[in-house]
C-alpha cells in the first residue's frame, strides 16, 4: 500500500490540527474565567454570559445582524441560482464574458474596495445609509459565492432528466421546479448557508455601508476588540462558535441521510 | 410568456444587479479618484444624476485630473504600504504553504474512513467568524499572553516574547485564516492522484523520498498555485489582522485605505488607493482565472 | 475457442504440455518460485497456500475472476505487498528482504500510469535515469525503446495527447527499458477495444518472442489468456485451481470450476456406472445422467469408481445435433429444441433433455440460415465420441 499514515504523516496531522483548533478552545476555556483578565486562569464561572445577555447593545446588534443576513441569504440565493443556470445554461448571449467576470470578481476582489464602492454608490443615488444599504451590499456578493456553488452542482447535472420530464409532458417551469430544483436543492440550500455565515462574519463592506440604528455583531465586537481583551468577547464567541458548530454538523447529517436515502444523484 | 422572453428575464434579473451594484460602483471609484479633493469631501454632492441626461453625462467627465495619484506617488507612505503589503502577503502565502502542504498530504494518507471528517474539521473553522478567530490570537500573542506564560513556565525563554502588535503576528494571524484555502485545493489534486503513479515510479527505481519529489510534487502543482494564488490574493487587501494584530508600524495597503477613509476622511484619496491596489492584483487574478477555466476545460 | 490461432499452434509446439516437467527433471531453476505463498487483508485470504513455478522465457498467464488474488500474486512479486507467509524466490534467491524499486522486475499497470507531466520520452527514460546510466546510454535505450514499440514519432507527446493504443505501447517501453529478468503485466489490454485488443496481443507475443524476457501476464479474459500464453495458471478464491497449456486448460480441465471458467461447456451431473467398453474407449468409464435413462462413455482421468457422484463436462462444439437417430454413435441423447442463438458464422442449439436439463450444442452455418433443416420446438438428437466427454469428481 502506498497511501499510509507514517509517523511524519501523523505528525503533520496533530501539529495542523492543533494549530487550527487550539486557538479556539483556548477562547472558549477562558470564556468561562472568573477574573477579568482574559489570561489569567481565575477559577470557573459562568459570570460572562450572564453579563452578555444583559447588554442590551450587544443584543440589539445581533438581532440587526440575523435580520440582515436571512434577508441578503434569500435574495442572494435568489440571484445566485439564477446566474448560476445562465452561466451554465444559457447559452451565448450578448457580453457573456462581461457577465461571468461579474460573477467571479467579487469573490477575490479585496473587501475594502467593494466597501467603499458599494458606499460611494448608495451616496450618488441619495440612498441613506443603514439596514437597507448592508443587505444590498451583503446580496451582491454573497450572490457570486451562491453561483458558483450551485453552478458547480449543475455542471455535473444530468441533462437527459430534464429531457426526460419534458418528454413525459412537463411544461419548462414544470420541469424546473419538479426535476431541476429537487436535484440542485442541496447545492441551493449550502448556498443559502454560505450566504448567510458571510453576511454574518463580514466587518468591513458592513463597515462602509452602516448607518444609524444599523450596528451589526462584527462591527460591535470589532469596536469592543479594539478596547482590548474581554472576557465578555470570549463568550460571545464561544456561542457563535457553538451556533456554527451544531448548524454545520447537523447540516452535514442531514445530507449524509440524504444521500443514503437515494435523494442526491452524485 | 414564451421562450425567448423567459431567457431573457432569467439573464436580465442577475445581469442588471450585477452591473448596478457591481460595476457602476467601480465607474464612481474611478471617476471620484479623478475628482477634486474640496469637491468629494462629505458632506458628499451626487456627482451623477440621471435627470440631467446628456448635460449629467458631460459634467461627468469633466474636470476629472490625476492630481490623487500624483499624491500617492509624492508621498512614500502609500507605495510603501503597496509594497509592504506585497511583501508580507508573500512571506505569509510561503509560511501558510510550508504549514499547509504536509497537513493536506498527511490528509490522503489517513485512512479512508477519516477522510470526510478531517475534511470537515478543515472546512469547520472556515464557517466560524473570521473576526473572532483572529481575536483569538489576541489573548494568545500578547506580552502577557497565554503562549509568554508557557514558555516562560517551560523555561525556555526568560523575558516575554514581543509578539503581538508586531510583522510576526500578522503572519501567524494570516497563516492561521487562511490555511484551509491552501489545503483545500491541494488536498483535492493528492487525492485525485493515481496511486499506481507513486508504484510505477518506485517500479522503475525510485525511492519513496525521489517518488515524491519526481511525481507528487510535480502533479500537485496545479492545486499548490491555486491555494497559493487563494492565500495571496485577499492576503494583500486584508485589513482586519494588520489592524487587529500588527502594530503601528505594519504597514498594509486595506489598513491605509481604512484611515484615509474613516480618519481623514479623504474619499478621492482613498478611492485611488482603491484603484492602485485593483491594478496591483488584476494580474494575479487574471492569472488565477485563466487557470481555474483551464482547470474546468480538462477535467471536460 | 472458435477458432485456432497461429499463436496457438506455438503454443504446442515451444511449450508442450511436459516442457516444464522436463525443465524439473533437468534440475533446472525456476526464474519465479512461489512457496506456500500466503497473503492476508485482514480477516480476508486473498492469496491460499500458493505453490507455483514459472520458467526462463515462458509467458505465463494468471487467469481468473476479479477478487481471486491473481493480482495481489502479481503485486507481491514486484514488492508492493509482502505475503503473510511464504516464500518467493526469483533465479533462486529469496527476493522477500528486497524493497521494490531495487527488484530486477518491471511492472506494466493496468492504468499504465504513465506520469502525465512528462513526455514519451521522458516516461521511457525515467527509470533508466533512476540507474545511473551516461546520457548517451539513455538516449540510445530509450531510442531503441520508442523504435520496438513503433512510437519514434511521438516521443514529444505527453500522455493525454494519445490514444489508449499509444499509451499501452508506451508503457510496455517503459517497463522494458531497464531490460528486468521478468515482466508483471496487470491487465494490460483491459482498457483497449475489442479490435484493437486482438491486435495488440499479437504484438506482445511478438516483442515477448523477440526479447526473451519471462513475461508474466495477469487477467480475466479467458481467450486473452490463451491467445498470448505458453502457459495459463487458473485460480480461484486465493488459490491456482489448474496449470497447464492452453490446450491442456480448455480439453482436460480438472474441475467444474476451470471447465466452465474457460469456454463454454455442457454439465450434467450423474454417477459412474462401470468401466465402458469400446474401440476408442481406453480409460473411459459409464456416466449415467440423473433423470435420464441413457448412459455415456467419457474419459475419466481421475479413475473413479463405480457409483461415484461426478460429472459430465462436454463442450457445445463437440455435439452434433441432426434429426435423425445417428445408429453408430456411441453417445446420444434427445431432446427438444428450446431457443436458437444465431451469431452468423454459428448457431448454438438449446436443446432441453427429458430430465428438464438443457444443453447447447453448436453448430457451423453451413447453409443459409432460411434452409436450416432445424428450427424451435423439433425432436432432435445430440450425439459426441467417446473422446468428447469428460468426467470430473469436483
């Protein structure tokens, strides 16, 4: 056998994984400190969240951030797909090549600059800045993220089925939403998924395009960072991570079910 | 509706969003670049409208000069800033590849079984704030942070390292972010690879350290550019973890953008600091481009 | 095997059946030895108890199933895997201790896994680089390569730039190149066309001849096996059921499993009735079918005794079906014709017997298929000699 774990393999393995997660579960053990410094062991409590749940400003931030990032993930899985069956699908068609650059720019083009952009933009066309502008912002390119998942997933779709459904008498909207969406909706709902987690995480493009009364969770713990450790960060953090954690796993077992129960044809 | 008219909504829907929120943007970073410092400064004037139709248009291009990027050039702190950016976000694209590498090739070499787990731990850290991993650092690399107070307990160093606020942190926050793009893409051509390559070459007379050199090496290529070009790019604009971990002296290109925007409040200024950094990496992501479509050509 | 090659005729002829009994008697060694050879995954015996002897330039075919460990034989030769047990020896010497890149033995996989970042050339040359060897001596073997596999004019390409064809030839150079005392070839035409095939197994047995290099060859295709071997191992869960000729294989298999593995073949199952007597009946024996009341005269090479559950092997092309009763046949039984396969240059007759048993008998289209005297739900009679039959205890 060629492929085996030797000893320098498993040593890779410990030394990048310990560098990934120790981190994180340094973050989450000290989130549980007494003392209010964040790096000196003060015996276990649970005093943080505590304080957390009563910080009204926090929490106001984090309902203004899902509120944003389930607006911005639909409409860019909307969007996404969209531009994911013309990239795949459409043919040719006037500037195709303007659009595909479109659609894979955003996804390396530094934040900063799609930031400021976006912000310049909503000042020519007078459209004050706040909830409105980030959920445009965050739709514009998460919705690249989104096309080319689910492109990915339509490069490998099998033709002949949707044929076949049209074969069998379904109309073209037919056939989309009873054969080509059930078999893409994996890709369509890691879309979503994606969309969502980076409308939650982003710091700056929702730095640039704020406005008043539209302070999302990244900005708020940005400000507070900037301040210096606080133990209150740490358990904050430790519930998204947390959040992430179960979501991600549980999507994955879902999929996995999935996939046995013959739904996905890869 | 019909066909055509079906086909040509579903293109017109992404297509006028895109081009709207995408590309007219960056026609307004670039005219305001051009435009008089006095003029753009907020409280900011609509430079465009579309009620004033031709005459708009005219205004538009007029009085447009290069006065902002005669500034960039005048003063070494921008080409510095361009120039330390390139640099750290090659030596950090280096490190995260030295750290990278091994991790995606131990990867292929664990069990079968593992695979799909390892491979979700990667992804894993990738759906967690970004922000909060790099804040994360922060209790770690600090001079009387958690990494000081285990050596110092080993023994091995007597004074606190100065770490934090430093070049060096900016690395560590860099590698750490951005590893799993590096493995990703690596990984996948490893494991794609034909096993019976490595057996042919050691058939022929190779041992197993010149096999990886002769045959693994070269055949990952392709994945190692790609997690390179993944790392460097978004390396080079990046903002939070020079701000957050780096000190005044590191100097990054997003960070300088950010105070000219936000502290000076020099908007024709930071928008051409915005083009420079664009034309810095329209090279590196034309190149990148250009080899994921070859990529998708041959796997056709 | 319908039709008996050229290749098969030297079969007989350089290798008969006794040649590796007389290169025994001679105290001659063996170029490859397999000891009592073991080899284990885990819970699962891929490779039984394998005692096996091959000869300086024979070519030598392991041929079975896929999952018979013919391959895992094969890979254990050229040092990717170690038996659990055992021992093999090469010219004599246990090449056990010997890590596979320092082995005189060169392997030709089944995906030719020829190196796609480097050209013709440089695949053939890589392992002649790997020895050390003075640039021009490269350059000459390697020329001398690409000639004896015709590729002279493709030594720039890389490898996804040619046909399967190429590919092949191109990695049978390679694996000649270093000149090994024995060849290990995985599948090699498994990935080629049925046309293509054809062709390309003569060329092996031609280059085979021409060099003299022991080629071990290893797969399933039964008629691949005996169009290119001298010799044929069959094996079966982990172990070699028969070795022999082709000829020897395919007329006088030694069990169920060989006879029906190689070819098509007729079994009825029945018991020994006595010794059977007749002109051409030497060693023959009585077979009596169950449910039917005739009795048959086949060779018995395995001397069984009366009453004695066996079986009957005949091979489709050795029945004679007609319409009439053959009065001088020795063996002959009837039926009712059940279902024709027409193939254009045969027909093969389904002729079901009174005890419900259905058995094939082929025949040459001598006529136009719209004359044949034959056709579905006829009375018939199969008839075969004495020598046709064979009778066989496992």
């Amino acid at each position: 056998m060629i492929r085996r774990l030797t000893w320098f393999n498993a040593t890779a393995l410990t030394f990048g994984f310990t560098f990934l997660y120790l981190p994180i579960v340094l973050l989450i053990i000290y989130s549980f400190n007494e003392s209010k410094l964040v790096t000196v062991w003060g015996g276990f409590s649970t005093k943080w969240y505590g304080e957390l749940m009563r910080n009204e400003a926090m929490l106001d931030a984090a309902w203004v951030t899902l509120r944003v990032a389930v607006f911005s993930a639909s409409i860019a899985t909307a969007l996404g797909t969209m531009a994911a069956i013309v990239l795949v699908r459409a043919g040719r068609f006037p500037s195709r090549t303007l659009f595909s650059g479109m659609v894979y720019a955003p996804l390396v083009m530094p934040e900063v600059i799609t930031g400021l952009s976006l912000l310049l933009l909503f000042i020519a066309i007078g459209l004050d800045r706040g909830m409105l502008t980030i959920i445009l912002a965050h739709t514009t390119f998460a919705m690249c993220y989104v096309a080319v998942v689910v492109s990915s997933r339509l490069v490998t779709f099998d033709q002949s089925l949707e044929e076949a459904a049209a074969d069998l008498g379904a109309s073209p909207l037919d056939t989309f939403f009873s054969v080509t969406l059930p078999i893409i909706a994996p890709a369509v709902v890691a879309g979503w998924l994606l969309a969502f987690t980076l409308s939650l995480d982003d710091l700056v493009i929702a730095s640039f395009n704020t406005g008043p009364g539209a302070t999302t969770l990244p900005i708020k713990i940005y400000s507070a960072v900037r301040l210096g450790v606080s133990p209150e960060i740490n358990a904050l953090s430790t519930i998204l991570i947390s959040i992430v954690t179960v979501g991600v796993i549980t999507a994955s077992l879902l999929q996995k079910r999935l996939v046995r129960r013959g739904y996905q044809v890869e | 509706m019909n066909k055509g008219w079906r086909r040509a909504v579903l293109i017109a829907v992404p297509y006028l969003w895109l081009l709207f929120f995408f590309l007219v943007p960056f026609i307004i970073v670039l005219k305001i670049s051009l435009s008089d410092t006095a003029i753009a400064m907020p409280p900011y004037v609509p430079t465009f409208s579309l009620s004033e139709g031709w005459s708009g248009i005219q205004n538009f291009f007029s009085g447009l000069d290069f006065e902002n990027f005669a500034w960039l050039l005048d003063d070494r702190l921008y080409i510095n800033s361009y120039l330390s950016s390139l640099w750290i976000a090659l030596v950090s694209t280096f490190l995260t590849l030295i750290v990278g590498f091994p991790l995606a090739y131990g990867m292929t070499r664990a069990p079968e079984s593992w695979r799909p787990r390892l491979l979700m731990l990667i992804i894993l850290p990738f759906w967690t704030s970004f922000l909060i991993r790099v804040y994360a650092w922060i209790g770690i690399l600090k001079t009387e942070g958690l990494l000081n107070q285990f050596l110092l307990w080993l023994g091995v160093i007597n004074d606190p390292l100065i770490i934090m606020n430093t070049n060096t942190a900016v690395y560590i926050g860099i590698v750490y972010s951005y590893l799993p793009f590096m493995v990703l893409p690596i990984y996948s051509t490893l494991d794609k690879m034909d096993d019976s390559l490595l057996e042919a070459a050691i058939d022929l007379g190779c041992s197993k350290i010149s096999a990886f050199w002769r045959i693994t090496v070269p055949l990952a290529l392709p994945g190692i550019a790609a997690g390179c070009f993944l790392v460097f790019i978004p390396a080079v604009g990046e903002f939070v973890i020079p701000d957050l971990l780096g000190g005044s002296q590191t100097l990054m290109i997003g960070k300088t953008l950010w105070n000219e925007f936000f502290s000076n409040r020099d908007w024709p200024v930071a928008s051409a600091v915005a083009i420079v950094l664009l034309l810095l990496l329209v090279v590196p992501i034309l190149i990148f481009q250009r080899m994921l479509e070859r990529e998708q050509e041959g796997s056709k | 095997m319908n039709e008996q090659s050229s290749t098969q005729k030297r079969n007989q002829q350089t290798v008969s059946g006794n040649s590796s009994t007389r290169f025994e008697k001679e105290g001659r060694t063996p170029i490859v030895e397999f000891r009592n050879v073991v080899k284990q995954f885990g819970e699962f015996t891929a490779v039984d108890d394998v005692s096996l002897k091959i000869w300086p330039g024979e070519f030598f075919a392991l041929l079975g199933p896929s999952g018979c460990g013919k391959t895992t034989l094969l890979r254990m030769l050229a040092g990717f895997e170690t038996p659990s047990s055992g021992e093999i020896l090469l010219d004599g010497k246990n090449i056990l201790p010997v890590p596979p890149n320092k082995r005189p033995v060169n392997m030709m996989f089944q995906s030719y896994a020829l190196f796609p970042h480097l050209s013709v050339r440089d695949n053939i040359a890589f392992g002649l680089k790997r020895d050390g060897m003075t640039k021009e001596n490269i350059e000459a073997r390697t020329e001398e390569m690409l000639k004896l596999v015709r590729m002279e004019n493709f030594a720039h390409r890389k490898p996804h730039q040619m046909s399967g064809g190429q590919r092949q030839r191109v990695a049978l150079a390679r694996a000649l190149a270093k000149n090994p005392k024995l060849l290990l070839l995985d599948e090699p035409l498994g990935a080629l066309d049925a046309k293509l095939r054809e062709a390309t197994q003569f060329e092996l047995v031609n280059i085979q001849e021409k060099l003299g290099t022991t080629f071990i060859i290893v797969t399933h295709d039964q008629e691949e096996a005996m169009t290119v071997s001298t010799r044929i191992g069959v094996m079966n869960l982990g172990i070699v059921a028969q070795v022999d000729t082709p000829a020897g294989i395919y007329e006088n298999p030694s069990s169920r499993f060989v006879a029906d593995f190689i070819g098509d073949v007729n079994l009825l199952e029945g018991r020994i009735e006595g010794e059977a007597k007749g002109k051409h009946a030497e060693g023959n024996m009585l077979f009596a079918a169950n449910g039917i009341e005739t009795t048959f005269s086949a060779r018995c090479p395995d001397q069984l005794e009366a009453g004695t559950t066996c079986w009957l092997a005949v091979r489709p092309e050795k029945i004679a079906i007609s319409k009439e009763k053959d009065t001088k046949a020795v063996n002959q039984v009837s039926g009712v014709v059940d279902d024709i396969a027409y193939v254009g240059n045969l027909s093969t007759y389904h002729v079901r017997l009174a005890n419900g048993r259905v058995i094939k008998a082929q025949e040459v289209n001598r006529r136009r298929v719209e004359n044949r005297e034959i056709t579905w739900e006829d009375e018939v009679w199969l008839s075969f000699t004495e020598g046709a039959g064979l009778l066989l205890a496992e």
